[in-house]
C-alpha cells in the first residue's frame, strides 16, 4: 500500500478531482471556487482542468447556489456545493431542509437528491464573526439529509468521494482548523474498501473510558488520551465520523467495554449532538454505565471574539477535566 | 462587462475638471473654498486610516482588516451628504463612512482585532455595526426607515453593501419591501467591480443602477471615484427619502484598489492592467488637481492636511494597541438581555473550573 503525505486540503482536493475523473455528472458551484481556488483553495486548479462549466464561480447567493443545485439534481446531475463559512449557510437553510431534505421523500422515491454541501467549520482559526461556527446539528435534527465529518486527510479523501457517490444529499463538514494538517493518504485504495460513510472508527483503543468526538476535536480527543495514558488511565477515541446516521453500534461497543463515556464537540452543548448520543448510550448501555455520561463543547453564546475563543472551544485541560469527573464515580 | 453608462453622474473629471450637470450641479453649490478642502482632507485622512489598518494587521495586532484602498471618494462622498439623524446600515469595509459619523478611532478596531464581537454603540453615531452576513443590513435598514417614516421623523436609513451584495435575495427582499412601503431609505451600492476574486458581471448583467426600475424606485450610477458627485447624488436621494417621496438607489462606480481583505491573493484573480487604469482615476488626485486648479492647495493647507491625517494614524494606532483583551467570564455577558438560567449556570460551571487552577501551579 502506497501512501503519500499530504494536507487535509489537499487530500479534499484530490477527492474532488478523482470523483469528477470519475463520473461526469459531478459539478462543482460555489463562491469564488473557479480562478481562486476557493478562499481555503480546496478546488485549486479544478477550473483549469475541468473548465467553467464543471467548476461553476456562482453568483453571491447562497439560497441560489443550493437552490440552483436542487434543479441540476434533478435533471441527473450530481452537484458539489461549496458554502464558503459555516456562518453563511443560513441563507440556504430553507433550501436545504424544506427542498433538498424532502424531495426524495415528497416525491414518493422518484427525484435522487445527490448533492453534496461542502462546508468549512468550526473555529480555532481566530476570525471574526460568523466564520467559526459548528452548524450539524441543525442538519443531523432534519431527516433526509446525511451529515459527515472528516478527521484527517485520508478519511477527508475517502469520505468525500463516498458523499458524492451517494445518492442522498450529505451535509460535509470539513474541520477547516485541520486543513493544513499532513496525514498519509492512500489514494488508490477503492471506495468499496474503505469504511462506509455510515461507520464510526475506533481511533485509539483503551479500556478505561470512551471518548466520542468528531471533527476538529478528534485529535483534541486523541492528545487527552496520550495524556491520560501518562497518568495510568486507558481511554478509546471513537472517531465518529458520522453524524447522522449516528453509528450507534460501535459506540456501544466501546462503551461495553469501557463502562464510561465523555463525548465532546464543538457546537453549544445544550440540545447538540452530544445530548442525543448520552441519551441513547444511557438507554442501550444503563446496566453497563459506571458513570453518567459527560458532554464537553460550547457554552450556550454566539461563537464569542476571537480573543475569547480558546475558552469558548474544548480543549485538552477541558477534557480531562470530565474524563477525570467520570473516573471518579 | 461595461459598468458605467452615459447616464452616470460626474462633475469632476479624473483630471480634476469640474464637468456640469443640470441637476446635481445645484445641489453642491453651497460648497465654498473651506468644505472643498475639507472634502480633500476627509479623503487623505481616510486613506490614512485604512493604511494604519492593514499595517497593523501586518504587524500581527489585528486579525483582519477589509482594506478600502480606492473607495474613499465614495464614503466621503455618501458619508458627509448624510445628517446626524440619519442611520447607516454598513457592511464590513465602510471604515470612511465611520469616520464621517465621528466614531472613536480604536473603537473601529475591536471587532478586527478580536477582543469583542462589534465596535461602537450604534446609538452613540447612528450607524449600527458591521455586517459580515452579506445583504442582511438592505433589510434592517428598510425596517429602520419604516419606523423613522412611521414616527414623521425627518431622517432617512442607508444601507451601504457591494456588488456580490446584490446577487443575495436580502438585497433583492429589501428592495422590494422599501417600495412597497415607500419607505425613506437610501440604497448604497459600491461597486467596487470585485467580490472577492468574482467580477461584478457574474452578478449583474445590466448596469446594478437599472435594478431599480423593476422595484418601482429611481435608480442612479454615479463615478464612485468623484466625490463631489456622489456627495451631489447621496444629497438628493436623502432628502427626497426624508420628504416622503420613497427610496432610491444608488450604484457609485468605484474600484477596490487592495486585496480583499488581508487574507486576499488578488494577483490570483485580476487581469493584469487594470490597477493600474484605475489609479488613473483615483479619488485622492482627481480632487486635489481641483484643488490646485481653484488656487486652493497651498503649501501650508497641504501641510495641515498631512499633520491632521499623522495625528489621526496617531490616535488610531495607541487607541488600538490599548484595546485590553477581554476577561474569560466576561463571554458570557449579554447573550440575553434577561436573566438566562442556562447561560448563569454554564457561567459558574467555567469560573468554578477556571478557579480550579488557580494555585495548582
Ligand atoms: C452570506 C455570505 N456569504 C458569503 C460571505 C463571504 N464573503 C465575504 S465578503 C464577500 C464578497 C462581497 O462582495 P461585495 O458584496 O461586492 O462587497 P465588497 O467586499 O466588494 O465590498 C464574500 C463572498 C459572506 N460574508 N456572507
């Protein structure tokens, strides 16, 4: 197997490339994607190769862009949207649940909904205002859509490849704080041979806590158990990858094992993600549990100054913090 | 895509000429020698202010700055045409239209800087804070002028926003809303020919001016770059705004000379030549040739022009390097405006935890 060391931005960039190699019908919209390269540069050079019909600079409007990859769908085509920051992706919110969410389902299974919204975010980056936000739950709470997240370059590859290929619309959130960071990327393992998008990954095995995360704070998650593992304690990152469906299954398993579980992201803790996985884990795992269940994200305010962010975001300290809290019950 | 049409507004050619025209002409007539070299020092001292920006950006005390490099003439302009009861409704760049508002120089750099999320009391200048959303302020100010026509205030609302802007349905909503309602509110467009690295004819096919006709509001292109001219337009659209005779637009034809902003690469995007026709028909000497022209730029007003534009970089720059990051707690403050259990809860949960290193070390 033959890897090459790459960026996360990078790694997107190749998947885009190879997804519209593959299947003609791919074509990419967004602000600003065509001679810039997208203000992250994630289509870099995919105007050039694939011209301005495939790699469309769309209007500034993002209801239109969505709306405008509604109709394409239709007609067979498989749009790649690109919404520039997670805070602009409200203009398109009606698109995207009233219209992209429940065609397939309005029209009794007949209209495929491919499309695939790319969507940088979360903070870390220190921005200012409505460019670090942690948006999934709004979507992982609509039914129809699909919501993943990347936690490194290989699965930022694979996992892109697989979004486009699948013909419900997934909502792909690209942790824009790791897109500089270098991972091995096997470019040529096929789609079939990597894990379905639908699959949590264990990302370090422990036998102490589980933690789950997802995103930009997979590797958050990974450096408290490298921590942790200095002091004696054992704890298994899930890599959850993706959000809706939620792979339930494996969690569990871990959990099984390990009697306890923190979750963490970055979106507000109150009515996010984290409230759903305590919820069910406690239902399927209440004999098992050790402890309750901790959550470890934001706090209930608008994604605050950057000069406040690092308090705002999970970080290492914040996290053993719980895992200490769940240890001692 | 040709932008500028023979409809567009000029009355000082980019060579510094006063060029006529049977209406605005009139209505800047009251500018004697004094408030044209006012206007000229407006446009040195805004200037002055942007460069201070992106080099404290460069420095590392900023996070970003949105450069407004070229488009001083159309703030000036805009800025100085409207009255203290008027309310702006800005995007992100209009650094000269603040400064006309007479806002506290650091106050302009918190929200680039990162130590709060605005800058200013809206109500201390009249103009509420930047919107990075694009589009979303046409709306708030369509609703503000609704409130002022409703109260028989003799104030307009103005909403300042670029060409990409007026690609979003908020922009299109606004305008929609404001006739209907006749409302006294001013459309601004700069059109600054760039949204980012997408040229102002992938949102417009039809000069951005001619959109109003089709809302049922006279629409007016005017040379961004002269700002007598837009001075002239803005005065007119205001007045007949806080008269009761509705809104209008207005496309001032302008060029964003700079990046983007600081994290912008333009040289990815912009056809070589065309900075450099631009500069041609910069603000800054276009009105400084009048100037000269009119025996109005001696020796000793240029130097007070350039000491008033040192002092204000001066102020600027400490007021800037004073600005104190805030205190951790201090992130919870004004989520709500009442008393919120979650937020009070979620606030002694993080001092509890913050107290925990306290001694630990
Ligand atoms: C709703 C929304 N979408 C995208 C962006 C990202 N963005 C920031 S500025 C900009 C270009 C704006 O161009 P224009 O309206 O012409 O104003 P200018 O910056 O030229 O003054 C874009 C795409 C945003 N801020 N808001």
């Amino acid at each position: 197997m033959a890897t090459t060391r790459m960026s996360m931005a990078k790694a997107l960039n190749a998947g885009l490339r190879k997804a519209m190699e593959d299947d003609p019908k791919v074509v990419l919209m967004g602000e600003d994607i065509g001679k810039l390269g997208g203000v992250f540069r994630i289509t870099d050079g995919l105007q050039k190769d694939f011209g301005e019909d495939r790699v469309m600079d769309t209007p500034l409007a993002e209801s239109g862009i969505i709306g405008t990859a509604v109709g394409l769908a239709f007609r067979g085509y498989r749009p790649v949207c690109e919404i520039q920051f997670d805070g602009f992706i409200y203009p398109a919110f009606d698109q995207i649940v009233s219209q992209v969410a429940k065609l397939h389902y309005r029209s009794r299974g007949n209209v495929k909904m491919p499309l695939t919204i790319r969507v940088p975010f979360g903070g870390g980056i220190g921005a200012v205002e409505h460019h670090s936000e942690s948006p999934e739950a709004y979507f992982a709470h609509t039914a129809g859509l699909r919501v993943v997240s990347c936690a490194d370059a290989d699965d930022a590859y694979g996992m892109l490849q697989q979004a486009i290929a699948s013909d419900d619309p997934v909502l792909f959130f690209e942790p824009k704080r790791l897109y500089q960071h270098k991972g091995e990327v096997d470019l040529d393992r096929a789609l079939t041979a990597r894990e379905p998008l639908h699959q949590a990954r264990i990302a370090r095995s422990g036998t102490d806590l589980t933690v789950a995360a997802y995103g930009p704070v997979v590797g958050t998650a990974l450096a408290a158990a490298e921590a942790a593992a200095e002091e004696g304690v054992s704890i298994e990152v899930v890599d959850l990858r993706t959000l809706s469906p939620l792979d339930f299954d494996t969690l569990e398993q871990s959990v099984l094992r390990t009697g306890r579980l923190v979750v963490t992201h970055e979106a507000a803790v109150f009515m996010g993600m984290g409230a759903e996985i305590a919820a069910r884990i406690t239902e399927r795992c209440f004999y098992h549990l050790e402890a309750p269940v901790l959550r470890v994200g934001g706090f209930h305010l608008p994604y605050p100054a950057s000069k406040l962010e690092e308090h705002h975001l999970p970080d290492l300290d914040r996290l053993l913090h719980a895992t200490d809290r769940v240890l001692a019950y | 895509m040709t932008v500028t049409t023979d409809q567009m507004v000029q009355l000082l050619t980019p060579t510094g000429e006063r060029r006529p025209h049977p209406v605005y002409e009139g209505l800047i007539a009251d500018l004697d020698g004094a408030a044209l070299r006012g206007l000229y020092e407006d446009l040195v001292v805004v200037r002055r202010i942007d460069a201070e920006g992106t080099a404290l950006q460069r420095q590392g005390q900023l996070g970003l700055w949105a450069p407004m490099l070229g488009q001083e003439a159309a703030q000036i302009g805009s800025g100085r045409a409207l009255a203290a009861d008027d309310f702006v409704f800005p995007s992100y760049r209009e650094h000269g239209v603040a400064y006309c508002r007479g806002v506290d120089p650091a106050d302009v750099f918190g929200m680039w800087r990162g130590t709060s999320l605005s800058c200013w009391d809206p109500y201390d200048i009249n103009m509420a804070i930047p919107a990075i959303i694009i589009g979303a302020q046409g709306l708030h100010a369509t609703g503000y002028a609704l409130g002022l026509k409703r109260d028989g205030a003799e104030a307009a609302a103005i909403a300042y926003f670029g060409d990409g802007a007026t690609s979003q349905g908020d922009i299109a909503e606004a305008l929609g809303f404001a006739a209907t309602y006749q409302a006294p509110a001013v459309f601004f467009c700069q059109n600054n020919h760039w949204a980012i690295s997408e040229p102002v004819g992938l949102q417009a096919q039809v000069p951005i001016y001619q959109r109003a006709a089709g809302y049922g509001m006279p629409g007016i292109q005017v040379d961004g770059n002269d700002v007598l001219a837009v001075l002239a337009v803005t005065r007119w659209a205001l007045q007949r705004a806080r008269e009761g005779s509705g809104p209008a637009l207005i496309e001032a034809v302008t060029y964003r000379m700079g990046p983007h902003t600081t994290a912008d690469d333009p040289t990815r995007y912009r056809p070589t030549g065309e900075l450099e026709e631009w500069r041609e028909r910069d603000p800054l000497s276009r009105m400084l040739a009048l100037l000269q022209r009119e025996g109005l730029a001696d020796e000793d007003y240029l130097d007070s022009v350039r000491a008033k534009a040192d002092a204000v970089a001066a102020e600027l720059r400490a007021g800037c390097l004073a600005l104190p990051d805030p205190a951790p707690l201090t992130m919870f403050d004004n989520v709500y405006a009442e008393a919120h259990p979650l937020v009070a809860e979620e606030r002694a949960q993080y001092a509890a935890y913050l107290d925990g290193f306290e001694g630990s070390n």
